[in-house]
C-alpha cells in the first residue's frame, strides 16, 4: 500500500474540493468543526492541502525511514561525545552527559515504536483527502491555517507570509522530562563559572522564557506537554 501510494499516487486539486469545509471552532484547547465553510473559502484552502498532501507523498512521512535517521544521528553522537571527553573530565562528568544523550535515545526509540503502529494512519488520511472522503477544518477567518484529524494524529498547515508549514502532531504519545547536569560546574573554576553563568545560562535562561520554555526553581526548563489536548 505504501509503496503504491508514495510512488504513484496523482491527484488534481480539484478533487480536494469534493472533502467537507468547515469553520473551526476551539474546543477544548483544538479547533474542530463548526458550519460549513464557504465556497470561497474551499476556493482558497485547496492550494494549502495540495501542498501538504504532495509534500507527504514526496518525503513518504509514513515510513520510519526519518525517526531510524534521527536515531542513528544520536547513536553517532554519543560515540563521538565519548571519544572525546573521556580521560579529558573525570567519569563522573562525562557519565552525566552520555547518560543526558541515553535519554534522547531512549524517547526516540519509543517514539519509533509508537510511528510503527500509527503511521499508517497517515497513508489513510492523504487517501481519504484525495478521495473527497475528510473533514477540513478552516480555523481562521484569513484561511492562514487548517487542520485534518484522524484517531492518533492531526495534520495541521499554515501559511506565513513568507512560507508554508505542515505539521503532523500525534496524539497520546507523552512527553519526556530531562534534568541537564551542572557539569560545567564541575569542569570550570569558580571564577570561569561565574563569567559563564552571566555570559551564557542567564542569555540561555531568557531565551527559553522568549519561546516554549519556563523557569522552574531558578532555573531554565523546556515546557515539553504531552501530545494532543
């Protein structure tokens, strides 16, 4: 099934249209579907879902072929790490940071199970848009943004002014809390931990207050949430 779809699979635009329209309504933290959309509206929402729907067929999303890379990346990461800082901090320092990279392995690998069970799903949502078979949801009155939900994921396309984005976001997958070491304690003199600390964590530490991030006893977190609301 794949394969056929990824390498041969066609589609005009115009079959995008025969999908329902509708305007999004927020519910629960999600936009989910109201009244039916207009047919202007359909008019300008096709070229966003034809975009996405080619983008996913070129890079075929419902594969594992992307999350084994990543993993891959993270093996060889923490390969390299080791080489180098081994004999050049003392164990316990460089044990904390392989220890840190473990962790990332270990949630890709959940996550790379997880895709295995549900990226198929993906497969079924592109046919079902192609087929006239989907529920589109317009969430916004300049039709700058729109979401498909199927059960374990939610595709979701916006346009900026300079681009177009395209987002799957899977639902039930939970997230994953990681504390960073305070190695650099432990490798750098006080003096140099004090210049580090005003240069670099306290910049670090507005940075993630600037974006997804929170401070949490004094100290900069990433607020990673669960999947789907």
């Amino acid at each position: 099934m794949s394969g056929a779809l990824g390498e041969t699979m066609e589609f005009s635009v115009d079959s995008l249209r025969r999908n329902r329209f509708c305007i999004g309504v927020k519910r629960g933290g999600e936009y989910v579907c109201g009244g039916d959309a207009s047919e202007e509206k359909r008019d300008k929402t096709v070229g966003l879902l034809a975009e996405a729907i080619n983008r996913m067929l070129r890079w075929h999303v419902w594969e594992t072929w992307w999350v084994e890379e990543v993993m891959d990346e993270w093996l060889e990461k923490r390969d390299r790490l080791e080489l180098q800082l081994r004999g050049k901090y003392n164990d316990d320092v460089v044990n904390d940071l392989l220890r840190l990279v473990d962790k990332f392995i270990g949630y890709n690998e959940q996550f790379l199970n997880y895709w295995r069970e549900v990226g198929n799903e993906v497969e079924k949502l592109i046919e079902d848009l192609i087929n006239g078979r989907a529920e589109v949801v317009i969430r916004s009155e300049g039709v700058s943004g729109i979401s498909v939900h199927g059960e374990h994921i939610t595709l979701k396309v916006n346009r900026t002014n300079t681009s177009i984005t395209v987002h799957i976001t899977p639902k039930g997958l939970e997230g994953m809390t990681i504390r960073v070491p305070d190695v650099f304690r432990k490798t750098m003199s006080r003096k140099e931990y004090r210049k580090f600390v005003k240069r670099v964590l306290r910049a670090l530490r507005g940075g993630f207050e600037e974006t997804d991030g929170t401070i949490k006893e004094g100290k900069a977190a990433w607020a990673q949430h669960k999947y789907g609301r």
